[in-house]
C-alpha cells in the first residue's frame, strides 16, 4: 500500500524550490560499507530481552536483525562480559576466576547466536568493559588469554564466528597489547577476525595514529582505527588523511543520538551520513539496540531502538529511533561501495549518501533534510555501471516513519525529486523492503505481586545461562547455583574481588520488581559465609547516572556475627556538596529535600544465635514512613523514615574491606501490604537459552 503524501517527483521539470544537480556513477569509486547497527552489551541491555517467552522474544529480535524487515542492521558489536558494571548493569563473565570456564554463562552467546541465525551476513564484532580481578589490568597477556578463550567458547560451544574484535571501550591505548593481542590470534587460529583500536572518546581519541604511520608493527597489528561518537567530535581532515594514508578503513565503535521520538530517528541517519561524508568512517555502531532493561535503569529509553521491559506480559514498543536504522539497512549490504560523488550536504540543508552494489550495479541513496528551513529540489544523472530501472521509495517525516511512496521512474538516466525538510528518504533500485510489524502484542502489565522465586523451577541451570527470571544484576553476578546443603537449588553472588568495572564500583546488588510499589515486604533465606555479609532492598528509586552504580532506597543487612543493621542509601557522595562543621553537616545530611548522596546506619541490632554457614531468613517490611527489620520472623529494628516512598527490590552482597561478600540466597519472597495492590499476573512459560539436545 502507497502512503498518500504531498510531495512532487519531478522528471526535468523547473521548479521554485531551491535546485541541485548531483551526478553519481560507478565511476566514482569510494570506500567499502562496512555496515550499520548496534552495541549489544556496555550494560545489561539484554537482561530482560531473555526473559520474553516465544513468540515474543524471536518478533524483539526480528524487529532489529531479520534482513528487510525492521532495523535490518548489519553489524552488531557485543560486549564480552566481565562481571563488572558497564552502564545499566553487569553481565556474568565466561571465567569468574582464573581457571573457571563456561560458555553457557549469561546470555550474550544467545544474543549473537540468534542475531547470526536470522542473519547470516551480519558482521560480528565485539569489545570489553569491563574484566574479572585475576586479569590485572587491561593491558595484560592475562586480558589477551581471557579474550582469547571467549573466542574460543563462541566458536567451539555456539558455532558463531567473530569478524572483527576491539582492544577495549574507552581505556586508553596500550601498542604492546595491541601488537601482543595480533600476535596471539593468528598463532590461535583467529588470524582472519581484524583488530581494531583502540575505541576511545574526545579530542584526543586518534592521537595514537601518529604512532601508527611511526611503528610498522603497530600499523600491521590494527587492522581498522576506531574511536567513539564522531557525531559530536569528527575526524579532522588531517586525521582523516593519516588514516587512509595507512591504507585503514575508519569505524565509528560506539555513536550516541539520546533523542525521543522522530528526533532519534532523522538524528540516526544524519549521524550515518556525516560519519562518512566528514570522518570517513565506513562502519558505525550506535550505543544501543534493545533496551531490555527496567525503566529505572539509565538511559532505558533514549536510544533504544526496542523496548523490551516486560517479560512477564510480553508487551514490547518499538520506537521511531528503529525506522531510522530501516533507511540504511533495508538499501544496503556489507561490501557495497559508497559512490564519492552522491555523499555530500545538499546546498539547501541537509545530506545524502549514496551506495552500490559492485556486484549488480544497484544503488541507494538515502537523504535527510533535518536542517532544511524549505522544500529543495535534487535532480540526479544516474551514470556509467548503476542499474537503469526504476527506484522505489521510502519516507519518513514526523507524521508518519518509514512508509512507501510511488517509484520513481528515471528518463533518459535523470530524475529530479523536491526534497521536504525536516525528511529522511531512502530511493533504491533494490526491492524488498517492508515496514515490518507484528499483530496481537500483549498489553501492557506491571510487575506481578506477590513474587516469589525458590530457584527449583530451573531444573538444568545451564539452559538459563545460570540466571534467574527477571533479576538484573548491577555490578557482580547472581547466578543459580546447588544450595550450600545441597538441598536443591539458590542463587549466589559469586564475584568475591573488586572486578576491573568499567564504571566506579559500589556494593554489589540485582533489582527487581516495580519502581510504583510502595508498601511491600521483601525476604529472603540468606547462608553467610565465614566473614560475609547480606542484605535485602527496597524502595529502590535510583541506581546511578550509568557511570556509577549508587542506588538510592533502603537495604537490611545482616552480617555473619548477627549484627543487623538497616541502612538509608542516598546515592554517591559528593563530599563538595557539603559544608559547615559536623553539626551543620548532619543537619544538611537529614533534610529530605536535599538529594546528597552516602550510606546512613538508620537502625541496627544484635541478633543471637546467627553464625557462617547457616541459613537465616532476612526481612523488610516497609508500611507509610515505617521500616521494619525482622530475622527469622522476629522483628529486630524499627525506624521512621520518609527519605523514599516507593520503589523497586533487591539482594545486595556488600564490599567488605578488602573483598565482596559472596552469600548464597534462596526462596525470595515479595509480598504487598495494604496500600500496594495485588496484580494476579500469571507468569508465562519462558523458553530456555541453551536447550539440551
């Protein structure tokens, strides 16, 4: 079905709209299309997405990888876990400590698993964070091992081939790692994934490039120079120069558009467009793809191409942001070539791309006219080597995104369109495209309450990834595990030493639920081992900017010697926002309407008969300003508190002095009071990740 629009295809007929004559030919031959898409990963952006049973998750997926449908991206950059937090959240590392090895750990193996199944031509690549305590520093021959061994579990267990892998996301730059790193893949057997480096952000970001043209064994180790967010820094034309002097294709590893609506969409691809016309990059990857995260969470919307936040209804939302991608991705292929002389800005606001295939001569072009202040028209003189035959059309304004016009067809080799501002087109002599949707998306429906999870419904652990349902850890990892008296099955928090977090470090905890819930009990059986300790959260309003973790709400803690201590946690501390003596200070600290950050004892007890190796059930109840701690069922604290009102759950494993607490927990419970509402959602069948053949 044609969209009805007003716009004028004209065929060399005068108007008086401002007029520009391009001319593209096979003639003018520019770089190869690296490809488009999106970072999976640089947070738990997927935490949920593997929650969704079927047919929702595979419709979530479709939406952005199925080729000519949705997104139809074409390259994907994962992140390789490392148990530390990387913006929203962590993702358990294949290889907690030195020596441990699973890769059927997490879910990212999935995610590429399944983005290469329904698209086989999908270009893989993948980068660090974060990496566990044994590796040392980024730089070291243990980072080159553990890099090394994740490749090795993609290919071995997943069957999935990476086709490019980055030193790491915005740590600097080391020359002998990269040189080292080469080294050992083509001893290794990955001699054919490139390299690229180093990933960095700001003005500095390809200053090490001046080493490259220096150092012939740097130059042959990188096969690609990357760096991040050439939308808001580009390339000199210096930089540029230097770049493709060496002979080195130029990748954008990680752009940002934090816009709503169609402003992330015509942003995308006025971003696509100027990385090549400006920077000259051929591969760009934005900051990220399916926020399968909860609303709570930084950046949960903005600049998600999919909302994927509510696994137990099934509801997803795609966004305008998605159809931005669509005009790329439905009119091009990894390997076609940019025409030079179709890439430019237009006279009139606005620019345009064009690609071919070298193989069958078609082309695309795709347009926006963000900063057009009027109509504008275009006349192109389709040249030597690209097809003849019509093109159609696809639009998108902020009425209506990404819908098909009537074709266009050429006379004598030339058309002429009048462009509308504030536009994107994509005009292709392929065929295909569609705007992909699906029927019958489940509503919308809160968190069920009350919750419970005994962790026996996951009866092979490693059909999971060895995660449970719903939970989204933000830094360390809770992963099911046999229950220390083997006596089924629990969760622990398994990472005992400060990680190398991309992000600064705080306790580390998973969340769950609703951030509306206000009065509720969450509880949990807790099993300290010697020197740990454990808690359970509420009324969680915050978890940081996404470079820092600090939650704001309540937590209960209970430590191996029965010391139960009830904690206020008002976010980070910034010893700047504080002034006067200690008495001031306190003053200060108490006001509710002034957000400063730290951790606050509120309320604590002795508790007898609590020892290592015991399980003990551990309980907050929250009722109006009244926070209630009990231990096995008998109350031990209670305050006043109206700090926060509402908000979500969760488990919590502190640091201690030197480690972090490594607690089992079992047979978590949420439970509303009066003034929370009982929602009676049954929770649906989920497949599993892994499935045993």
């Amino acid at each position: 079905m044609l969209a009805v629009l007003t716009i004028l295809i004209l065929h060399g007929i005068p108007t008086k709209a401002g007029s520009q004559t391009v001319n593209i030919s096979a003639l003018s031959c520019g770089k190869q299309f690296d490809g488009i898409g999106v970072v999976d990963g640089g947070g738990a952006t997927s935490v949920l997405l593997k929650d969704y049973p079927e047919p929702w998750r595979t419709q979530i997926m479709e939406m952005v990888y199925k080729p000519m449908f949705g997104a139809s991206i074409s390259a994907l950059l994962a992140e390789i876990p490392g148990d530390g937090n990387s913006t929203q959240g962590s993702m358990p590392s294949h290889s907690h400590w030195r020596g441990d090895a699973n890769f059927e750990r997490g879910y990212t193996w999935w995610v590429m698993r399944e983005a290469k199944r329904l698209n086989p031509s999908l270009s893989l690549d993948a980068t660090s964070w974060s990496a566990p305590h044994y590796v040392g520093n980024f730089w070291s021959e243990d980072m080159v091992d553990y890099y090394i061994s994740w490749m090795q579990g993609l290919r071995e267990v997943h069957g999935v081939e990476l086709d490019a892998l980055g030193c790491h996301n915005e740590k600097g730059y080391s020359y002998d790692f990269a040189k080292n790193m080469r080294r050992a893949m083509n001893e290794r057997g990955f001699a054919n994934v490139k390299l690229h480096g180093f990933g960095n952000w700001g003005e500095n970001k390809v200053e090490f490039v001046a080493e490259m043209q220096r150092d012939p064994e740097l130059a042959a180790a990188l096969d690609a120079v990357c760096a991040h967010t050439f939308s808001e820094i580009q390339l000199t034309p210096e930089q540029r120069k230097a770049i493709e002097d060496m002979g080195k294709p130029i990748w954008n590893s990680e752009d940002h558009f934090y816009f709503p609506g169609y402003e992330a969409l015509i942003g995308i691809v006025k971003g696509f467009n100027e990385n090549y016309i400006v920077s000259g990059a051929t591969k760009v990857v934005n900051w990220y793809g399916i926020a399968g995260v909860y609303p709570l969470e930084p950046y949960a919307c903005d600049p998600a191409l999919v909302l994927a936040r509510e696994p137990w209804s099934g509801n997803f939302q795609v966004r305008e942001a998605l159809w931005g991608y669509a005009h790329y991705g439905q009119f091009s292929r990894v390997g076609w070539r940019y025409v030079d002389d179709g890439c430019l800005h237009l006279k009139g606001g606005g620019s345009m791309v064009t690609l071919r295939d070298p193989q069958t001569g078609d082309y695309s072009v795709i347009i926006e006219t963000k900063d057009a202040k009027k109509a504008q028209t275009l006349r192109l003189n389709v040249g030597e080597g690209l097809k003849d035959g019509k093109l159609c059309v696809w639009y998108s304004d902020r009425k209506q995104q990404f819908v098909r016009l009537s074709d266009i067809a050429p006379r004598k080799g030339s058309f002429s369109i009048t462009l509308k501002p504030d536009a994107v087109y994509s005009f292709s002599t392929t065929t295909g495209q569609q705007h992909g949707t699906f029927a019958n998306i489940p509503d919308s429906k809160p968190f069920p309450i009350p919750y419970g999870d005994d962790f026996e419904q996951y009866s092979n652990p490693s059909e999971w990834g060895y995660l449970p349902h719903y939970t989204a850890d933000l830094i360390g990892c809770f992963e099911l595990v046999e229950r220390p008296d083997h006596k089924g099955q629990c969760i622990r928090q398994v990472v005992g030493d400060h990680t190398l977090s991309w992000a600064p470090e705080w306790h580390h905890y998973t969340i769950l639920g609703d951030s509306a819930w206000t009065d509720y009990e969450v509880s949990a059986d807790v099993w300290l081992t010697p020197g740990d300790e454990a808690g359970v959260m509420g009324r969680l309003c915050d978890v940081g900017s996404g470079y820092g973790i600090w939650a704001k709400g309540y937590y209960l803690k209970l430590n191996d010697q029965g010391l139960c201590t009830l904690v206020l946690t008002r976010g980070k501390l910034d010893q700047k926002e504080l002034i006067g003596d200690k008495e001031q200070q306190a003053i200060i600290l108490a006001r509710k309407d002034v957000e400063i950050g730290g951790e606050y004892t509120i309320a604590e007890a002795k508790v007898q008969d609590v020892a290592p190796c015991q399980w003990h059930n551990l309980k907050l109840r929250f009722e109006g300003d009244q926070l209630t701690g009990f231990v096995d069922g008998r109350q031990v604290v209670q305050v006043t508190s109206d700090h926060y009102g509402k908000g979500m759950a969760g488990l919590i494993a502190p640091l201690l002095e030197r480690r972090v607490s490594t607690p089992f927990f079992d047979n978590l419970k949420i439970v509303p009071l009066g003034r929370t509402k009982p929602v009676p959602t049954p929770l649906p069948a989920i497949n599993s990740l892994y499935p045993n053949p």
